[in-house]
C-alpha cells in the first residue's frame, strides 16, 4: 500500500544493445534514471537519500512506458520526451532541471548559459551541483550542458556515456525527422 510519505519505487533494468541501466518510477511519473552499467546500489543508494523507507518493487510493466520513449531515444527516433516525471528538488534544482529540458536536441550550453537562463548569473558552481544531483538522466538532458570552452565536464553517468548521447544526438540531428 502507498502512503503519501512513502511511495512506492517500482524500477527495472533496461537493456538495450550495449546500454544497460536501472530505471525507476513512482505513481506519479519517473524519478530515476541511472548510470549506463551501474550496479543496483547506484538505485538503492539514491532511493534511501530521497525516500527513505520506501520500498524498492521491481516491476517491468509498471515501467514499461518509460523504457519505450528511452529506447525510442537511443534508437535516434524520439527528441522530445513526453512521459510524466516525479522528481523532488529544491525550488532552484527544479529551476535547472526544467532549464535543462528546454535545450534543443543536438545543441549543448554550457553552466554559465543556464545560470542567465534562470536569472542567476552567479550562481555558475550552483547550476552544476544542480545538475550533478540529476535524478533522471536522458530524459532531463544534463548530458548537454558542457563547459564554457566547449569542453566535456563531469557528468553522473561517466564521460564514456556523456560522449555517446552527444553524438547520439549530433548523428540524429543531421538527419531530418
């Protein structure tokens, strides 16, 4: 049974060619995305911080839709995702993440470009604790912010799958949709 303070976690493994990461959802929409090859406790780890108490339910089916527009996704079919997200953070994380939604897909900006977006130039080193502590990645795009110079800087899932949902997306933008 779920409570207001104790959802349910339902989560699953998806697998797709080479991609391997743990997904997770509540009633309400996707609360996590994770690592490409991470253990579990990547997953059990993040759901004790932010809902403590809550139990872990694998349930493919419940995630099911959320697998689908991913795979639609790393397959170069899906730009735009449209699944709910249930995502908890302060009001200046959520300020980020949604800034973050609002990049196009095959373009990148850097800390700063989002830190103006919000209207808060000064908080460049915010803006990327807020991004490092991205619950669900892919899905809110932090893969496309880089730095200042152009360069790829940290990022949750490792470098290795920064680079490739980059030229995943660069591959996808040059063809027409």
């Amino acid at each position: 049974m779920e409570s207001k303070n104790k959802p349910i976690i339902y989560w699953s493994l998806l697998t797709y060619k080479d991609w391997n990461f743990y997904i997770a959802s509540t009633t309400k929409g996707l609360v996590f995305v994770g690592s490409e090859n991470k253990p579990f406790e990547e997953l059990s780890e993040w759901a004790k911080k932010r809902f403590s108490d809550s139990p872990l339910v694998e349930n493919r089916e419940k995630l099911e839709p959320y697998a689908v527009e991913i795979i639609e996704y790393l397959e170069g079919r899906r730009k735009i995702f449209t699944v709910p997200f249930n995502y908890n953070g302060t009001e200046f994380q959520l300020a980020v993440w949604n800034a973050l939604c609002e990049i196009p897909y095959g373009q990148t900006k850097s800390y700063s470009d989002i830190a103006n977006h919000i209207n808060k130039p000064a908080a460049v080193r915010a803006v990327g604790a807020a991004i490092g502590a991205n619950p669900v990645l892919i899905t809110v795009p932090c893969h496309r912010v880089v730095g200042k110079n152009g360069s790829l800087t940290g990022y949750r899932g490792g470098l290795n799958m920064k680079t490739q949902l980059l030229d995943l997306e660069k591959q996808g933008s040059l063809s027409k949709d």
